[in-house]
C-alpha cells in the first residue's frame, strides 16, 4: 500500500525516505548558512533549511543537523553558532555551502560577529546564538539556540520549496 492509499484507508504505511523529502518539499521555507569556528578558530558552516524560531521570550531558535555531515563535530562541540538568513542574491551561496569540503569561505564576504562567529555579507538577517539545548532526532541532532544579536536588513530572503529555489515579490 502506498502512503496516500494507506492515508485514504486511515492505516499506517512504511514511509518511503524519498517520498517523505518530496512532501516535506511542499512546506516553503527560506535558506541560511549555520556557521561556527572550530576550536582551532577555521570557519565552518552548511546550507540549512530546518531553520526555526521556537520562543520570543526567552528567544530560542532552533535548526537540525544530518549525523552525517562533515561539519558535525565541529557543531557538536560548538559553544555558539551564527545563523545567516541568506537574501534572494544569495543563491550561489547556498550552492557553495550545501557541497561538503573544500574552501567553502574562499573568496567570499565574511566578518567576525560576537565570539568571532561568521557572518555573511549582503545576508537578510543575522542571529549570534548560544547553543542552549541539543536532542537527538533521528538521523540528525537538534540544536536550539539562545540569541544573544541579531541585525536584519531590507534585503528579500532567499526562498525553497520542492527542491528548488524560488523568489517572492512582498506586498
Ligand atoms: C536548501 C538546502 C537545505 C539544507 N538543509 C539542511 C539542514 O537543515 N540540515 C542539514 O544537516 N543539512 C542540510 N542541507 C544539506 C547540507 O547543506 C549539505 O549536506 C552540506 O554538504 C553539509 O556540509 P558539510 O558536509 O560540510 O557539513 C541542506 C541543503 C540544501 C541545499
């Protein structure tokens, strides 16, 4: 039975990984690149999507990180990480940040924000965070962040669904 025959017989079905990827593609979200220094200070960071706010009051951010991915370690051990909302200019970004290895900062616009943490340049908002809490998550840990700065700009953020990446004209 597959999952939308097993959803119309009200019954449980095996999710199939890839199926489960194309319908959480249907939930639009905007794009950042994580960053964070190692303990040796060399920049790090990733592409994310599972950006999320969480809390004003205290304000709480949180995002979720494959077990997987090379940057691992470094977020593991990380006292605090910067999360860069890219803006709609920013797609080669997101490209350069999604591929694992090499000089991901190499001749890109960077500046040291609270505790040297990485900021992009030309991105629509920052947040300077604590790592607060981490929990397991199946194939990926999450990480909720206390804010401790942020700065936006007017810039249009970047935006991704299905896949692919889209613009959106702001009333
Ligand atoms: C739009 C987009 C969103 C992504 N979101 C996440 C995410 O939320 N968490 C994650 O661990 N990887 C995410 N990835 C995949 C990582 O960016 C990718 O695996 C990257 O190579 C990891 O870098 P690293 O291996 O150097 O750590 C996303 C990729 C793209 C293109």
């Amino acid at each position: 039975m597959n999952g939308a025959a097993a959803l119309a017989a009200g019954e449980a079905a095996p999710i199939d990984p890839i199926q489960l990827r194309r319908a959480l593609g249907s939930f639009v979200t905007g794009v950042t690149v994580v960053t964070t220094l190692t303990p040796s200070g060399e920049p790090v960071g990733l592409t994310v999507n599972s950006f999320n706010a969480v809390s004003l009051s205290p304000p709480l951010v949180l995002w979720s990180l494959a077990l997987s991915a090379a940057s691992f370690e470094a977020f593991d051990h990380a006292s605090h990480f910067a999360v860069n909302v890219l803006a709609q200019d920013q797609r080669a970004l997101s490209e350069r940040f999604a591929r694992t290895g090499g000089d991901k900062f190499g001749g890109v616009a960077w500046r040291k924000g609270i505790g040297g943490l990485p900021l992009l340049e030309g991105s629509a908002a920052h947040f300077a965070c604590r790592t607060a809490m981490r929990y397991p998550g199946g194939d990926h840990v999450i990480l909720i962040g206390e804010v401790l700065a942020h700065e936006h700009s007017e810039r249009a953020p970047l935006v991704y669904a299905r896949g692919r990446y889209a613009q959106i004209a702001l009333g």
